[in-house]
C-alpha cells in the first residue's frame, strides 16, 4: 500500500510540474497569422508532357484505387505484386524515381521512397495528372521518370450544395468507402 501512495505522490508531482512549464512557455510564443501560397504547376515547366485524365474516365473509376486508374487509362507499366504492393514504372525508371504528388506535396514512403498505388484512393481527388520525363524533377530531387499530381478542385457555389456518394467492393476486397461533402457560400456583393 505504502507503494503505490509514493507512487502516486510521484505521479503528481510530475503532473503539477508539467502543467507549470506548460504556462510559462505559452508567454514567449509568438502567435502568427496562416500564409497561403498558390501557385501554377505549368508555370515553370515550359515543354513538360502533364496528360490529365479525362473527367469521364475519372468517374468510371472513382470507386477504385490509383493503379486501377492508372491501368485502365494510361499506358503506363504497373507491377502487382501477390501481396498486394503496386508500384509504377515510367519510362522504364524504377520507382522510387516516381514521385506522388498532392497539392505538391510528395506523398511517397519516407522511407522507402515509393508509393503503393493499390492503397491510394480516387474517391479522395477531384483531379489526377501524371506528368512524364525528368522535366518533373523541379518538383523534387529523384524524379527522373516523371511524377503524378492528385488535386482537388475549387468549385465554389452560391448557396448551398451537398453531395454525398457510396461505395462497396466484394469479391477478394473488402472496400467501403464514403464520401461527403458540403459547402455554404454567401456572396451578398
């Protein structure tokens, strides 16, 4: 008994003393204001091939993952492997020359420096565009095969729009997916 008093008085003690720090470092912070920066991707890659997949054929396969996409609307080799690892191979590189991209964010494994194409979900893009040859290395060192960039889309309403979509897989995959999305714009000018 007498054990787990001084243990408890120890764990207090502790908890005091982190909550004291805590207020104390709040007064040398300097809080600032959110910076967001937009910029073109084409601008800086004059003579780059970027080819976008096609809003139809994006729609047709929303439901699946990215190397299902990829597979059925680019020629582009894709390697499946029994485990369910897929990787990417433009123009021949390996693929960790590949890079993915969202909103210019490299996406890839930190570690491994690839990304697994069979985990990345359509639903979650409005936009994929896959751009070919190192002209794509002004996105970030390595990329000497080419690279993909997911996006979103800014489409902005009066009033008010919601929609919502659903999604199963049988068979080998068990996928369930669903997607919502909402947006209230007030425009009194």
């Amino acid at each position: 008994m007498r054990r787990f008093v001084v243990l408890g008085f120890l764990m207090f003690l502790y908890v005091s003393w982190a909550v004291a720090q805590k207020q104390f470092s709040l007064l040398d912070t300097i809080q600032l204001e959110e910076i967001v920066s937009y910029g073109k991707l084409k601008k800086y890659q004059s003579g780059a091939k970027i080819e976008k997949i096609p809003d139809y054929q994006f729609k047709l396969g929303q439901d699946g993952n990215l190397e299902q996409l990829l597979s059925r609307t680019l020629p582009i080799s894709l390697k499946t492997d029994a485990g369910g690892l897929s990787t990417i191979r433009i123009r021949g590189t390996a693929p960790s020359h590949t890079s993915v991209n969202f909103g210019g964010i490299d996406i890839n494994s930190l570690t491994l420096g690839q990304s697994n194409m069979s985990v990345v979900p359509i639903f979650l893009f409005d936009e994929v565009g896959v751009q070919f040859g190192s002209s794509s290395s002004v996105n970030g060192s390595g990329n000497i095969g080419g690279s993909i960039h997911l996006g979103l889309k800014n489409n902005w309403t009066n009033g008010f729009k919601a929609e919502t979509r659903a999604a199963t897989a049988h068979l080998e995959s068990n996928f369930t997916a669903q997607n919502c999305s909402w947006e209230m714009v007030n425009s009194s000018r």
